[in-house]
C-alpha cells in the first residue's frame, strides 16, 4: 500500500501531537509528585479572558511598545489581587509562576536551588542582548560564572564606596542650578541616573570609570582625556545612535521578547539589532583599553594595589 505525501504529514502532525500531549502529562505528573513530596499548596491562578492568556501577553507587549511601567501597570496589581505568588496562563499551555514572597525566593535562589532550572526560552528572550551568561544558563556553565562574580561581591568589594561617592558628585555637578546657585531648573534625571549607573557600574566591574556624566558637560574634562569610551558613554558622539537610545532600545526589545513567550523569535526589529551591536561594540572597546598592558594604574590613596574586578579575573583565565 503506497502512501502519498499527505497521508506521511497527516501522520508526522499526529505524531507531534501525541509527543506534545505525553510530555505535557508527563511534565504535569512529575510537577505533582514533586508539590506533593514538600507540602506545597496549589498557587492562585489569575483569571484572563482569552486562552493561553493571549489578552494578557497582548496587553504587556503593547503596554511595553508605548513605555508604560510594567510592573506597576500590570505586575503588583496582579500581585496586590491575588497573593506574592500566582500563577498564570502562558502559551502552548505553559503556566509560569511569578513570586515575590521571601520563603519562596529563598527556596529557588537558596535553601533548594538544585530543585530549579532556568528555562529555553529565557535564553531566546535576554540572551538576544546579554548572550549566554550567569542571567541565562544553567548547570555547570552557571556553576563557573557564580565562581567568577562571588569574590567580587563580597563584603570587602561592596564597601568600597569610593566609586560610588565620585559618581554621586558628578551627578550632582551635572544638575544645572540657577543664577543664586541654590535653585535647580526642571530638568529630565532620567539620563543623568543612567550615567550614574553607567560610571560606577563600570568601575565595580571593570575597574574603570568611563567619566560619562562629566563627558556630556562641555568643557568639563580635558580634550585628552575624553576618550572614545567616553565618548560613546556620554553621547557625545555623531550619529542616529547613541549609548543611552541603543541601550533603551535593546532593553524594550528583550522586553518584548520576554513577553512574547516561546514565540520570541518575532520580536526581532531591525533598530534593536543595531542598538544591541552597538552596545557590544563599545563593551569591547572598554575591555581593550582596560586590558591594555600599558595602561597606567590610577590609583587613589588608600586603594589597594591589585583591584580585583570582573574583567581582570577572566583575563587571568584567558591567559
């Protein structure tokens, strides 16, 4: 009996349906043994109007394509209504949970770790700006990230605040005052929070502060010393892109991705491929001129000789 090309597709459609409905059985089993066996009681299940919870992730796209704060738009409410831990529809029958009490956080992220897994998906979604990193792995590859960034956030590293107060008086000589010099104009502190964040960001994990709040000020570094980083930092640059708009955009775009679920894949704007270049271009123009073996150490008093930081550890590994 010879069979034609429709019957072999009807017959790999129904193959793929079954497979999709035993591992679903199979995944909802092994998830009940596994309430069963610590006690766990059934979460709160929000209510939505649509299967899978179309008309939510609809709402938390467009929401996210007009700038609204999701988490106060959509997240606490969610939280406020129904408990610090629900459960949601998601597509293709998936039913994420998002938590927010202690005991809970301390159970995945501590006391049972080894019990939870970061899923595919999660890749697709941040790894389209950040890569394969401790924020999207799991198992052994997770494993040695945790080893490299653990020494640098011990208490030793923490209280180092001397970056911190330097970026914070930047900040301030950043903020324009009035004639008096007591009263500031109304002024927009969204992008001065951003090079703040970027300054002392880059210094703990770097060892280098990119001066971007005083490079945006004119006149307020030397020609020589506004470098290329700096520049780019700072926007101070020719060009439809710059660091703060590439970093917005790319951060919208992994929003999305986030929210589209499994099908992730069609948030994959042409602009946000750019702005994510963009940013991996200047991250490694900072690693080449931090790594450059001529470059001298500029040390304040008091700071130790050797600082460690994130960069110089995967160097010594590289090397």
């Amino acid at each position: 009996m010879a069979y034609t090309r429709s019957d072999l597709l009807a017959f790999s459609f129904l193959l793929c349906i079954v497979y999709i409905l035993v591992r679903r059985i199979w995944r909802d089993r092994r998830f009940q043994d596994f309430a069963r066996r610590n006690h766990c009681q059934a979460p709160p299940h929000t209510a939505n109007t649509l299967p899978w919870g179309l008309d939510r992730m609809w709402r938390l796209v467009r929401l996210t394509s007009k700038g609204a704060d999701i988490m106060e738009s959509v997240i606490m409410p969610s939280f406020r209504a129904t408990g610090w831990t629900f459960q949601s529809s998601g597509l293709f029958g998936a039913e994420p949970l998002f938590v927010a009490d202690p005991e809970n956080f301390r159970a995945v992220f501590a006391s049972r770790f080894k019990d939870y897994g970061i899923e595919p998906v999660r890749l697709g979604a941040f790894g389209f700006m950040v890569g394969r990193c401790i924020f999207t792995t799991d198992g052994p590859f997770w494993e040695h990230s945790r080893a490299l960034f653990r020494p640098h956030f011990s208490t030793g590293q923490v209280n180092n605040l001397g970056a911190t107060e330097k970026a914070v008086r930047d900040l301030l000589i950043a903020i324009p005052t009035q004639e008096d010099h007591v009263w500031t104009e109304e002024i927009d502190l969204q992008p001065l929070f951003l090079r703040f964040t970027l300054d002392s960001g880059t210094d703990f994990l770097f060892g280098v502060n990119v001066n971007s709040q005083l490079g945006a000020i004119p006149g307020s570094l030397q020609d020589d010393a506004v470098d290329e980083v700096t520049r780019v930092a700072a926007d101070a640059v020719w060009g439809d892109m710059t660091f703060s708009k590439a970093f917005h955009l790319a951060s919208v775009e992994v929003t999305k991705r986030a929210k589209l679920q499994k099908l992730y894949w069609l948030a994959n704007s042409t602009e946000a491929r750019r702005a994510v270049a963009y940013l991996q271009k200047f991250i490694d123009h900072l690693a080449a001129s931090t790594l450059k073996p001529d470059k001298p150490a500029a040390l304040d008093k008091g700071e130790q000789a050797e600082k460690f930081t994130l960069l110089s550890a995967l160097a010594r590994i590289r090397n």
